[in-house]
C-alpha cells in the first residue's frame, strides 16, 4: 500500500467536512458540525501562516488528515487523525515520521515537535513513540471528559538534534535535590 501525503487545497471543504464528521473522533472533545467545517476552511483555518493540512492517501484515498499548527513558534504542534476503519493499519505511525521529517526539513527556526495526547490513547502513544517521540510530561486528571471522568495527559516531544542523531534523549528526572536527613 503506497502512503503519501497531499496538501488540502481550497476546493476540498466538502470532503473535509465528510471526513470530520463522517467518523468518530474518541480522543477529541465535541465535533463540529459540516457547516462550522465548512466556514473555518474557507476562513483559512486548515492553511495559513502558522497552520497546514495535509490528506493521508493510502492506496490513493483519503485515509486520514495531518493539520501541523503554531508553524510560527521553534514548537509547533499537530493534529492526527486516522478515519476509523483504516486505524491499526500503520498509517497513523508512518503519518508521524512524515510529519517530523516535513517540520524538520521545511522549517529551519523549528527546534521541538510536541504532541499531548490521553493516556489511554494507546495506539497515538506507540506511533510517537516509535517515532523518537520521548514522554516528557504526565499531567494527572487533566483532560476531563463529557461524561466528567478526568483522564492524565501525556507530553511528549522530539528534539531537532535528536532526529538527527536518531537518538532519543530523556528527561533527568532525577533533578529535584536530595531530601535532608534531619
Ligand atoms: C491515534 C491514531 C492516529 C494512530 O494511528 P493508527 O494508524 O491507528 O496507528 P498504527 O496502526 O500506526 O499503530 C500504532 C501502534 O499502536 C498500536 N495500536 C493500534 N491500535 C491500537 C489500539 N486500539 N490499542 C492499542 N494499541 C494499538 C499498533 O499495534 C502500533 O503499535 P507498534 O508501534 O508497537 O507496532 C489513530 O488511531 C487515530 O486517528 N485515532 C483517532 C484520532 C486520534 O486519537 N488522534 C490522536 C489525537 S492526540
């Protein structure tokens, strides 16, 4: 199956519309209706000067939507989605080697990628983390939920010099100070 990645161009509101309220989005708090799609494309939301959006193709159909934004800060942040019957294929983990490589190649100022994700989005967790993405943050009880179940919220990043490299650097999170001992 070939993957590839194209630019969401002006003409495609329509199937991005389908596309967002075609299928559910678990991780995602409230979807917007057609219409609310419809005027946020056509008011520049999905390509500007801090955001762009690309079509996953999978075997030449729209299998998901990559949106990259804040392109104007050294830390952008992006939006992946998978449509619901082509998850669990490898397209969400190789969407993510995409997209770092893109930032990395096209924007020289960009020295993070960050991603924050629940901590029961599994498979989002395993395509970072196959992807050098290291866990950087553990936020407890932060992302509440319709239904008023509070989930942790999981940080991570990618450092430019650690895609270079191919390695991946962790946190010290050993830097608090010895405790004393009375
Ligand atoms: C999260 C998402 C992008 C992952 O993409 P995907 O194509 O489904 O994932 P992949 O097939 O690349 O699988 C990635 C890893 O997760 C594992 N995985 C896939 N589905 C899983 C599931 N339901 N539960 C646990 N692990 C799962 C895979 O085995 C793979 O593990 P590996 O790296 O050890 O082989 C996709 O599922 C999706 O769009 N979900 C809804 C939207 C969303 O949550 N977006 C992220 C918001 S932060």
């Amino acid at each position: 199956m070939t993957i590839e990645f194209a630019p969401y161009s002006s003409g495609d509101a329509d199937a991005l519309a389908d596309f967002l309220t075609g299928n559910d989005w678990p991780f995602h708090a409230g979807t917007q209706d057609a219409e609310t799609v419809r005027r946020r494309a056509e008011n520049g939301l999905y390509w500007n000067d801090e955001s762009r959006t690309f079509w996953v193709l999978a075997g030449g159909e729209r299998a998901g939507l990559v949106r990259l934004q804040d392109l104007a800060d050294d830390t952008p942040m992006f939006d992946l989605r998978i449509r619901a019957d082509r998850r669990g294929q490898g397209l969400g983990t190789a969407a993510v080697a995409w997209l770092t490589s893109y930032l990395f190649t096209e924007f020289a100022h960009i020295t993070r990628i960050e991603a924050t994700t629940r901590q029961d989005n599994h498979a989002m967790r395993a395509a970072l983390r196959s992807n050098g993405y290291a866990k950087e943050a553990h936020y407890r009880e932060a992302w509440p939920t319709p239904d008023g179940t509070p989930y942790d919220s999981i940080g991570y990043a990618v450092l430019r010099r650690d895609w270079i490299s191919g390695t991946v650097t962790l946190p010290d999170w050993h830097d608090e100070p010895a405790t004393r001992s009375s």
